[in-house]
C-alpha cells in the first residue's frame, strides 16, 4: 500500500513536467517578429475601429438600404424612410420595378407597392419603420396618457405541464427596464420565483393579475419605446404594448459566441502541438522515454485546459461586470465540459490527420458541429426543457440567478463528459508508433482507433454502450435540421436518418474487429458480436431513457426519437414489458444482420447496414404510429 | 514548358482532392447553411405565427375595457378574444388549458392597464406573447384615436399589413453573406497550412532546387486557394437559384469574392512567410480575419452589406464604387505580398 501514493506522485509529477515542458516550448515558438507582427495588427485594427467609431457609424447593419421607397421631401411619410435603416429614399419618379426601381411608392398618401416578393418584405419594414416613427414622435407628447393610453404587465405563468424535474416557471427577470420597476414590483417577478412549487401554489396567493391595478397609480412611468428591446437575457415584461418583447434570449447567442471563438484559438494550437508530434517522427522521443502514452496526453493537454479554464474565467467575471448577470462558479464549471469535448475532438482530430491542411478542416468542422449543437437549444432557454441539453443553458441561468440543480447540471453536461472521455481513449488508442508516423486516409485510422479499444467479445457491449451519447448528439442535429423541413417530408426521413445513425453506431466497432482479423470470420461470431453489441446499446439507450425523465417530451419530433427507444406514455405492465423487450430484439436482430456484412467487406457491410436500417425504421414507424 | 505556377497551383488543387478535404469543407458550409435555416425557419414560426397556417390564440378578456378590447381582438386575424365575467374565471380557464393567455383590464386614471399573462415554460410563450403584443398594439391605436383631441401630434397613419415572412430579408442579409464568406476564410486557412507546411516539413528546400523561384511558387499557392472562393461561391449561388432563391448580379458578387478571396489568401501568405511556424501564423491568420472583417463591418458600406445589396438588387452607385474599391485593396494587397516575398531572404528558409 506505502508504494502506491510514492507511483502515484512520481506519475503527477511526470505528467507536470511534460506540462511545464509543453509550455515553455510553445513560448518559445513567438519570437520578437511574431511579436511585432502581433502588435502591429492590432494597431491597425485599432485604427479601422477607431475610424469607423470616429465616423460616427453606431453598430453593425447588414441590411442598410436594402429596399427603396420612392417618397417626396413634402410627404409625412419622408421622415420615417430617412430614419430607418433598411430603407433607401429614392424620388418617386423612378416608378415601381418591373418598369423602374422601387419596390414602394408613396403618393398623395397611397400606397403603390411592387408585386414582387422584395415589395411585400420592403412593405413591411416599412409598417414597422411607421409605427416606430410614430412612438418616437408621442414619447414628446406633453400628454403621456392620452399618448400612450395603454399600459401593460406582462407575467409568465407555469401551468402544469407534467415535466418531473423542471416544472418549475423560469424567472423572467425584469431588471434591466429601467424606469419601469416602481409600478410593476410586487407581482411581476413572482410568479417565477416561486420555481418549481406548482401552478396551485404560484397562483393560489394572489391571484397574480388583479392585485397589480390598485397599488400603482398616480406614477405611472414614461413608457419605454425608444429602445423597444428588452433587456440582455429575457423579454422586457412592463410599459407600452410596443415595449412587450418576448422571451428571446438573444443573450445565448452572444453568450455562444463569447465563449466559444476563445476555445477555437485554443483548439487551433493544441491540434497544431499533437500533429506536430506525428510530424517528420518528433514524438518518438518522448514515446520511448520512460513514460505512458496516457501520461505524455495528459501532459500535453494539460496546459491547453488550465488556458480555456484561465480564458472561461475571464470571460464569465467579464459577462458577470458587463452584462449586469451574476455569472459565477456554475458557469465555469458548465462551460468546462464544453471545452473538453473540444479539445477531445481535436485531440482525435489531430491523431487522424494526414497534414496541417487537413486537421484545419477537422478543426473548423469540430468547432461549427460543437458551437450549433451548444447553441440551438440556447435559443429556447426560457421556453423550453429541451434547452437543457446545452450547457450554455446553465450558463444563463445562472446569470439570471435561477438556480441550476445537480440534475439538471448532470443532464446538460454528461453527454459532454463522457463524450469527451471516449474521444480521448479512441485517440490514446492509436498514440503508438504504428500508428502516430503513418499516413493512412482517416477513415482507416479510425477503424484502427476502434479496433485498439477491443479486448474481448464483451468490449463489443461496451463500445456501444459508450457510443451512445455521440447518437444522441448526432440525433438531435438531425432533429435541428431537419426541423425546418414540413412535418411530412421530416418525419420519414428523420426515422431512417436515426435509424441509420444507431445502426452505424451499433455495426462500426464490429466491422473494425473483422477487419482487424480479431475474430474468426464466420456466421456464428457475427452473430454473438452482434447481439452483444446490440444489447450493450439497448442498456444504454435505456439510461437516456431515465435521463428523460427529467425532462424533454416537449418537441413533437423529439418524442419520435424517444418513442424509438421504447420510452412511451402511460401504458399497462404487459404492454410495458413488451416495449421494454421489444427494443431489445430489434438492436440484438439488426446489429447481426450488419455483423453478417461485416465478415465480408466493405460493400457487403454497406449493404448489411442498408438493411438493418430500414428494418429499423420500419420498427419505429410502426411504434411512432401506434404510440404517438 | 509551362508556367511552374501554373503546375505549382495545379499540384496544390489536387493535393485537396486527393486528401477529400475540398468535400469536408462543402459539407461543413451545407450544414451551416441548413443550419442557419433551421435557426431562422424556427424563430420566424416563432415571431411570425401567422405564417405558421390556422394557428390561433385564444385570450381570455376580463375587466373594465373589456369591450374595447374584444372589438379590437375580433379584427386580428390569428387571436380570438372570448369574454369572461371576472379575473377569477379568466385565471380558472387559463388553468384548464381553455385560454392560451389572459388580459385582464383596469382604466386606471385615464389609462388602461392591462395585465396580461402569459404560459411559462412552453415553446409557445412566444408565439403568445407576440400575438398579444400585436393585439395590444392595436389597442393602443384605437384609445389613442378616442383621445386624440388631447394630443398636439396627429399620428401618421400605417402603410396596410404585408404578407411577407422575415426569411426574405433574411435570406439576402445573413445567409448569402455567409455563404459566400465562409469560402474565403477557409481559402486563407489552406494557404497559411500549404506554406507552413512546407517549412515545417523543409520540403521548401526541395522545391528551391527546381528552377522557380520563390515568388513563383508563392504565386502558384495563392492562385490555387484564392480560386477556391469564387468557384464555391459559384455553387453556392447555383444552388441558391436551385432552391428557389433569386440571386442578382452575380457576376459582380463573384468579382466581390475573388478580391476577398485575393486578399485574405494574400494576407494569409504573407502572415505564413513572417511567421513559418503553424502555430503561431493560423493564430496570427485567424485574428486577422477576425479584425479584418471585424473591422469592415462596422463601416457602412460593409462588405456583407454590399453582397446583400448585390444579391437583392439593389444597386446603387455607391455598390459599384465599393466593389471598384474593394478590388483594388485586393489588388493593392497581392502586390503587397508579393513585394514582400522577393525580400524573404531565401537562404534563411
């Protein structure tokens, strides 16, 4: 027992001096050139902005005078064109576009818009560009009553929707209104306060609308219209109806950017120092010294992890000071396992790679699947549980001090961490000499990272098994894009895209034992391995299954891809156990069927997939059907 | 015998072939693509339910403006207003699920308050909340005509609704900009990796030995990725057209992207000459681009705005006079690293 902490210690200490090695070295890389380089790029990026800040230009439009408008200096309607944005002012002596080039004319008060699907888009930014004016112009008014005659509270109200863990109303935090806070204070907030406690109780108390009328009266502020938007992270609850804007957290987009563009500088130079490794044999130095390819990975890593913790931290004490939130150790900690997943990927990425050319797409390709995967669901942060699969979701709350439970953290991030922990055993697998310093197409070098994770039959199971949160990844993109297709057109080809993606997942590992000559190539040992990799699949598919009861049965389409893994409504004991076995026969059945391909070759494993995937989704077509 | 650069450029496109790395990068730009689609589909249905088809909310209206507000609420097209005696009533259907949303009204000095309620935690609050706003915006208009006696200015009376989903504009000022950017920045990123590469790997040496010199070979790089650009940009634009999408002067885009592309490939050489490690120089590359575009954009006559105004058709002269200039900081660039490369001193590589 003495000697273990002694081994222990001298492996950390080795591990820090690969570290401390790795750090020095890349310092030693940025000579004075690059240095002035540095500095005089950003000196001159200095410049542009502080040009265009000089000139006057306040933020970013892309769509400035994308449309025109023919409208006389004379017309009331001449001031709001000049003012808006998208709107060009031309004389109204061009005439409309077929003949000329406007897409509206203004004239003696009619309207003349040009039949053309850019009129009717022009048309309606210029009702908005109207009605803004408009605001703007009565927010002068003396009378502000009779100006803006209506005033609104706005609440969210969480009724019963039967979700276990999040059923609680999200607060929808008013705080950034300024002006309005004095009349609305006691009942706008509460309802989300009160989280998870109920529509019973939430409602019960005071019976939220009616109270607000009587204790507000002889002040009531000067609506905010000027700036129409909320504040950074929820709609605006309070003023004129034009004030009222709904739950868009425009915050995670900025959230995603601001914290992802930091790790793709990140994960560009890690990649670089790992394929430098495989690069002309240099890392055969380190592979033959007194060390383990676990402890030289670790090492090397190391420094590039204590980098996007450091970049994470600045970023949420910088988030926390500018965005008026109260960002703190929740968000490090949820944004964390976003980090590793992308260092994973490109730790993977970079001990595929054949050249530098090629990990710059591995990288590019990681950093966009990982940033819209993190960033879709963030949309929905106020709205939605499926939000929750994206950890940028724990980061708003906590910014909007909502609380974030271990659950909830545990839901978000655990795709992250194990995903990151099986791409950095895939990479560890293939950080050997064979493998590091020969050119081999990726493909191949992937077959070859699977193939070194096989010890036995059984690490078929397990394999699949740990595959399962890169399905579940790769399934919900595809419910994201295809989202956008009708419903008709999305549900078919959503079925036999997961049905696809799970029969890939199940099959691959098999295909690389056979390839790899690790078992016999006959009809019996296709079908052990592919009942065994199906069952491990089915047992982790039913560990999603718990995860959901947390929460996400809320999208129609999402619940297509959960009916497939036999996660139905209320059902009876029978029917349940039908269900819960039923899955299981599918994966064991059609993982063997694509085990069968996989003796063979290539094509025939191809064809073997083909197979087993339509017979998969006509399995869940039948169960979506019959279910939903 | 040929123009080495032209061999050179040759050898530098079939090396992306061959590594199908071209392929990664059209399928990444797809899903981006589809991906931005996803994102704005999603939200216009969103902000925009009526052009999600016989989507209706149903508001309960309570208090004392009552009928004010159902008359105002019988007018819109995709709310219905139905009557109930009292907050109480309101709140039990709003419960049951009967109502999508509650306004419960109070005249208060004058004013109507109104405090309406919204679900929580539904992907439909914001269909909700929009189309109460629209509703309460009409309102509004209605109170403000009955005190219009009380008012100095006459509001300016609304153009009529249009019928027009916000993916138009969309379209023009966020995904054909994308689409035809994303191109460019990968150009640069291959330039940067075919040069450090080739110190890194000390090939450079090999090739020094050929008869070319080193501006030709620099030339043959920058030919290969900076004709990358334009020819995706072409597909992008055929596949656009494909989709149904019109876009406009395209041979003026595709002019726009080939003296981006010329100058981001050319700023990504010269980054990759002055600084030959990897590391550093796509680090350098990256905030470049960054500052570069960064920067533009916060000009007026931004490039994303001028491949908007291109693609939708509205061009003014102001368009031509920064295409005009845009292609000659191109140019002025290209020359720029071309001078710089006859100063690399070529022993030292």
């Amino acid at each position: 027992m003495s000697g273990r902490p002694n081994g222990r210690q001298r492996r950390w200490r080795q591990i820090l001096r690969i570290a401390r090695w790795e750090v020095t070295r890349s310092a030693g890389t940025i000579d004075r050139r690059t240095a002035i380089i540095g500095l005089v790029a950003l000196l001159l990026s200095g410049a542009v902005f502080g040009a265009t800040a000089a000139a006057g230009v306040s933020g970013i439009a892309l769509d400035r005078d994308i449309y025109r408008v023919g409208v006389a200096p004379d017309s009331p309607y001449y001031e709001p064109v000049v003012q808006s944005a998208a709107l060009s002012v031309r004389p109204p002596s061009e005439g409309l576009t077929p003949g000329g080039s406007l897409d509206i004319l203004v004239r003696d008060g009619q309207f003349a818009v040009a039949d053309t699907q850019k009129g009717e888009a022009a048309l309606a930014e210029f009702r908005g560009a109207v009605e803004s004016y408009n605001d703007r112009r009565l927010s002068r008014e003396k009378n502000q009553s009779a100006a803006f005659p209506v005033f609104v509270d706005l609440q969210y109200v969480a009724r019963d929707e039967g979700f276990g863990g999040s059923g609680g109303a999200v607060s929808v935090d008013d705080g950034t209104s300024s002006g309005t806070t004095g009349g609305t204070g006691s009942s706008g907030a509460d309802a989300g306060s009160s989280g998870g406690s109920g529509p019973g109780e939430t409602t019960g108390g005071d019976r939220g609308p009616s109270a607000t009328g009587g204790d507000a009266n002889s002040d009531l502020p000067v609506p905010d219209v000027a700036t129409g938007g909320g504040g950074l992270f929820g709609g605006q609850t309070s003023g004129s109806p034009a004030a009222i804007s709904p739950p868009f957290p425009f915050g995670s987009l900025l959230l995603a950017f601001v914290f992802l563009v930091p790790m793709n500088f990140v994960i560009q130079a890690y990649g670089s120092t790992i394929l430098n490794e495989r690069i002309n044999r240099r890392g055969e130095l380190l592979l033959v010294a007194p060390v383990g390819p676990g402890d030289i990975v670790a090492g090397k890593t190391l420094p590039y992890v204590a980098a996007m913790v450091l970049v994470t931290t600045a970023i949420t004490v910088a988030v926390s000071v500018f965005g008026g939130g109260t960002a703190g150790v929740v968000t490090v900690l949820s944004v964390f396992p976003v980090a590793l997943l992308f260092l994973a990927a490109t730790f993977v990425g970079a001990m595929f790679a054949r050249s530098f050319k090629e990990l710059t797409f591995v990288t590019v390709a990681v950093s966009v699947f990982l940033t819209s995967y993190v960033f879709v669901p963030a949309i929905f942060t106020n709205i939605t549980p499926i939000a929750l699969i994206s950890p940028l979701t724990l980061v708003v709350r906590d910014l909007q001090s909502s609380g974030v439970s271990l659950l909830q953290y545990g839901f978000s991030t655990g795709p992250f961490y194990l995903g990151a922990s099986v791409l950095f055993l895939l990479g560890l697998g293939v950080y050997r000499e064979e493998d590091m310093f020969t050119q081999r197409p990726v493909p191949l070098k992937f077959l070859d990272a699977l193939d070194s994770q096989i010890r036995s039959k059984w690490s078929m199971a397990t394999l699949s098994a740990l595959f399962i949160p890169f399905v579940f990844i790769a399934e919900l993109l595809a419910v994201a894009i295809l989202f956008a297709l009708p419903i008709a057109v999305s549900t078919p080809l959503l079925l036999v895209t997961i049905a696809g993606v799970e029969e890939v997942a199940k099959s691959l590992h098999v295909y690389a034992g056979f390839k790899h000559a690790r078992f016999p190539r006959t009809l019996r040992s296709a079908l052990v391995l592919g009942t065994l990799s199906g069952f491990g699949f089915f047992v982790g598919e039913k560990l999603l299954a718990v995860v959901q009861l947390i929460g996400f049965g809320d999208l129609e389409l999402g619940q297509q891809l959960l009916a497939s893994a036999g996660v139905g409504t209320d059902v009876d004991p029978l029917v349940a156990l039908g269900l819960l076995l039923a899955p299981l026969a599918l994966h064991t059945v059609t993982t063997s069927i694509s085990a069968v391909g996989a003796t063979r070759d290539r094509w025939s494993y191809a064809a073997t997939v083909g197979v087993a995937t339509l017979l998969h989704a006509a399995y869940n077509l039948t169960v979506v059907t019959s279910l939903v | 015998m040929s123009d080495p650069r032209l061999t050179i450029a040759k050898r530098e496109l079939s090396v992306l072939r061959k590594e199908k790395t071209i392929v990664l990068a059209l399928l990444i730009q797809l899903f981006i693509a589809a991906f931005s689609s996803f994102l704005v589909v999603g939200l216009v249905s969103l902000y925009d339910p009526t052009s999600v088809d016989g989507y209706t909310v149903d508001v309960a209206v309570t208090g004392d403006a009552q009928d004010d507000l159902l008359a105002v609420t019988n007018d819109q097209r995709s709310i219905r207003g139905l009557a109930y005696p009292s907050t109480d009533a309101a709140m039990d259907a709003f419960e049951q699920r009967r109502v999508d949303a509650v306004l419960d009204t109070a005249v208060v000095d004058d004013r109507v308050r109104v405090a309406a309620v919204a679900p929580d935690s539904n992907i439909r609050t914001t269909l909700v909340v929009v189309q109460l706003r629209d509703a309460l915006r009409a309102f509004e208009r209605a109170e403000r005509a009955d005190r219009a006696a009380s008012l100095d200015t006459t509001p300016l009376e609304l153009p009529p609704e249009a019928t027009t989903s916000p993916y138009f504009g969309f379209t023009y000022t966020v995904l054909i900009p994308l689409l035809l950017f994303l191109p460019v920045f990968i150009s640069g990123s291959i330039a940067v990796d075919s040069i450090t590469e080739e110190f890194d790997r000390g090939t450079l040496e090999l090739l020094r030995v050929a008869p070319v010199s080193l501006v030709d070979i620099v030339d043959g790089k920058l030919a290969a990725a900076a004709v990358l650009a334009p020819a995706q940009a072409a597909l992008w634009i055929l596949l656009l057209r494909f989709n149904g999408t019109q876009v406009h002067n395209v041979a003026l885009l595709l002019l726009l992207v080939a003296s981006f592309s010329l100058l981001v490939v050319s700023v990504a050489i010269g980054i990759a000459l002055a600084t030959p490690d990897r590391r550093s120089a796509q680090l350098m590359y990256s905030l470049a681009v960054l500052l570069l575009f960064g920067g533009t954009a916060l000009l007026p006559w931004n490039p994303a705005n001028a491949i908007a105004r291109l693609a939708i058709d509205s061009v003014g002269t102001d368009v031509l006079g920064v295409v005009v200039v845009y292609t000659v900081v191109a140019v002025v660039g290209y020359v720029g690293v071309r001078k710089l490369t006859h100063h690399v001193d070529e022993t030292s590589l």
